[in-house]
C-alpha cells in the first residue's frame, strides 16, 4: 500500500474508522494530521469496540507506528485519558508519538467555546464545546501553548500565564464568569507534561522517512470536507482542514508524497449541526433512516440529520481532495425502504440548475435538490461477502452514484464488520 489519504467525502461520520482500520492493518505508519477531540472513530477489532477520538486508529496494532501531527489540537487531560482506557484494555500505546508543534487546549478555550456558541443564540454554529474553534483561534493569533513546552517547565510557566492572563480578562469582563486559577492550572499541565513528554517526536520528520523507506504510509483524516474551514458550509464548519491538502500541511510533509486519496461517503447523507441541507429528510423517513443507521455521534451522541445521497456533494468532494476511490458505506441500510432517491443537481431559487457545490452559504440555503429515482432493493445484504453477491439493484445503485460522482467506488460497506467492507 503506497502513501495513501483517507478523508471524509460528506459532512463527517462517514464510517471512516472501520475503512482506517481496514488499511490500517496493512500499514507501518499511520498519522491523523488535524482538528482534535471534536472527532471520533468507532473501530470493531476481535469483537471489542474501540471510540477513538485523538488517537489514530492504527494503536490497535502494536507494531504500527502511530503519529499525531503538527496539524493537530490536543487537551492533554482528553489524550491521557484515551491512553488510559486503552491501556486498560490491553492496548500498548508505547508505538505513539506526539508531535510538539500541536496546539494545547487549556481550561479556558473550552469555557470560551460554550460562552462564544451561548451569545451566538439561534444563530449558534452548533460546535461540540471542546475547545477546538478557540485554540485554533488562538494559534493563528500566535499566542497559544504547544505540545513541547510541556517538556519544558519554564517555557511552560511563561507562556501559560501570559496566555492564562489574557483569557481571564476576556473571560470576566466579556462574559462575567469566574477566572481561572493559574497557579492550579499549572501545576495541572506540568503533570501532563511529565507523562506525555516520553511520547513527544518530530512527526514531520518521522512521516518523511517513512514515506522515503517506501513504507506503507496511511495519513487518516478527521470530520469531513465540507467542515473544511474554506472549502465547506462556512461558517458551519470545524476551524481545521479534514480536506486531502490539509495533511500536508497537518503532518509536516509535501503533496509530491502522497499516491492515493480515498474519500468515504455513506449511501445516503447525514450531518450533525446547523446549516442548510438540501436533501435531509424530516418525519417518518428521516426518522426511520436515522434509527436504521443507528446515527449518533460518537464523540457527542447527538442524533445525526438524515437525507438522500447527494452527489453534487460528493463531486465537491471529488475535486477538492483529487480524490483516486470512493469508499461507500451503510448500503444495507437502505435495503427495504423502497425507491430510493439520488440528489443529481440543484435548482436555485432562481431556476438556475446548479450541478456544482454553490459557494456560499446563502446560495445553498436557496437551493433545492433536484432527484432521480433509484429502484430499490431488499434483503440482508449484511451477509455479502463480496460485491459480486450484491443485489442486481443495489449493484446498479452503486454504479449510477459512482457514474454521478466522477470517482470509482473501490469499497462498498454493508455492515460494521471489516467482512463486511466489499472491496471492488
């Protein structure tokens, strides 16, 4: 397996854990190269279920070199935590390292999460409260904490409370609430620091000599592209970059060293948060689908909204990744509902068809899908083994989203299980 970019195609919670894991256990090296403890993977290996949220997949096995990039925001007491649990279970996490160039969460970006998405009010962008969006914030302001200051106490101190300072001030004069005690918080991450800092490597340096010892090199993307900060629904995005190009500069390495690029979509389209969703589904399908594909968010457990497959979606994402494969996901949830419908095109409020992702915001909240119908199929396609055992219908479902969407799907998901990810 060559140098090879797993990414979300739709808004996030594509299933890409279990194809991580897929290509995961044939890798030597796996890197997650943004965002933080807003994401998650769920990963089934010898019938235990693994939630990941910071670590890469690729910690289920021992001999698999395992990096969290430049590109990335750690809360320190979120990761120890992960670690932990893991370990609890039986999973080593001495083949983790932790590049000291990441962004640290501290207590106060989380408090300044929730006050920020309060005042917002209805117009709330609908963050997981974790911290995420400030700390980016705070690192393109270049004021914020890194991984390796962790390592070193008087660094740690100085910009702490530099930092700590500024915050507390926002924090009591903006939003009313109580200071943070610095001494405390301190005292907290310099523990932190001497627990992690073991793990703390140049990732960027690590990936480029793995990727020139021509090892198997698997970059593992987070959320999804159309939560990239430029190129999706902005502003109802996450503030990193889940896209293809963000693993270059997440991980420290050129483009010239990736090979493939595999986007995950579902058969269908969901997203968790605010904003415009041209396909989603509302009552007794919307509902139906949703309990089907049991469609809950693993880091929030916050119900997913529902809708039919959207293609001018996945060709957005098809572009903007360069994308080699698509890999799709939860086609057996579909099987019995029926005819099912394809989003081909959108037409604006103007009646102006639009085939490609419009730009902004407010053109996409005027638009409405334009569909196709699909026969549908029945049975438990869970018990496929490989493609060729699909139903004709399903088989012709796949082939007409793949004809749409301009990229070949080279895996298609009928159940959870890695038997039960049909390669094509």
């Amino acid at each position: 397996m060559p140098a090879t970019v797993v990414v979300g195609a739709q808004w996030g919670d594509e299933g890409k854990g279990k194809v991580i894991d897929i290509l995961a256990s044939r890798a030597d090296v796996v890197v997650r190269s943004q965002g933080g403890n807003n994401a998650g993977h769920t990963v089934e290996s010898g019938g235990e279920v693994y939630k990941l949220h910071l670590i890469p997949s690729g910690i289920l096995y021992p001999e698999t070199l395992c990096l969290i990039g430049c590109g990335t925001v750690i809360d320190p007491k979120v990761l120890l935590e992960e670690i932990d649990g893991l370990r609890a279970r039986g999973v080593t996490c001495e083949n983790l390292r932790i590049d000291p160039r990441a962004q640290l969460i501290m207590p106060w970006h989380i408090t300044l999460d929730a006050m920020k998405e309060r005042s917002l009010g209805s117009g709330k962008i609908g963050t997981t409260g974790r911290g995420i969006g400030p700390c980016y914030m705070e690192k393109a302001e270049r004021t914020g904490l890194r991984m390796g200051d962790l390592s070193r106490p008087d660094v740690l101190e100085k910009k702490l409370r530099s930092a700590g300072e500024a915050k507390n001030e926002m924090i009591t004069r903006l939003y009313g609430q109580p200071p943070f005690d610095l001494d405390a918080v301190l005292e907290e991450y310099t523990e932190y620091g001497r627990r992690l800092a073991p793990m703390i490597a140049d990732v960027s340096v690590l990936a480029w000599k793995a990727v020139q010892a021509k090892q198997d090199v698997l970059f593992e993307g987070a959320q999804g592209t159309l939560l990239d900060l430029d190129v999706g629904t902005y502003p109802y995005v996450t503030s990193s970059h889940p896209i293809a190009g963000g693993v270059c500069t997440g991980t420290g390495i050129g483009p010239t060293c990736i090979e493939k690029v595999i986007g995950v979509a579902k058969a269908y389209t969901t997203r968790v948060g605010e904003g415009p969703f041209p396909t989603e589904l509302d009552g007794e399908m919307g509902d139906l689908l949703r309990d089907r594909g049991h469609e809950f968010g693993t880091t929030t457990g916050r119900p997913r909204r529902v809708g039919w497959f959207d293609a001018v979606i996945l060709r957005h994402a098809v572009r903007v990744n360069g994308l080699t494969g698509l890999a799709v996901n939860k086609l057996d949830t579909l099987s019995g509902l029926g005819t099912l419908r394809v989003c081909t095109a959108y037409r604006r409020s103007d009646g102006a068809l639009l085939e490609d992702f419009p730009a902004s915001l407010e053109e996409l909240a005027e638009c409405e899908p334009v569909y196709e119908d699909l026969p549908g199929f029945e049975g438990d396609l869970s018990a496929c083994r490989s493609a060729g055992e699909l139903p004709a219908a399903a088989k012709a479902y796949i082939e007409r989203i793949e004809a749409l969407c301009g990229a070949p799907i080279v895996m298609v998901g009928v159940g959870p299980a890695r038997s039960q990810s049909l390669e094509r």
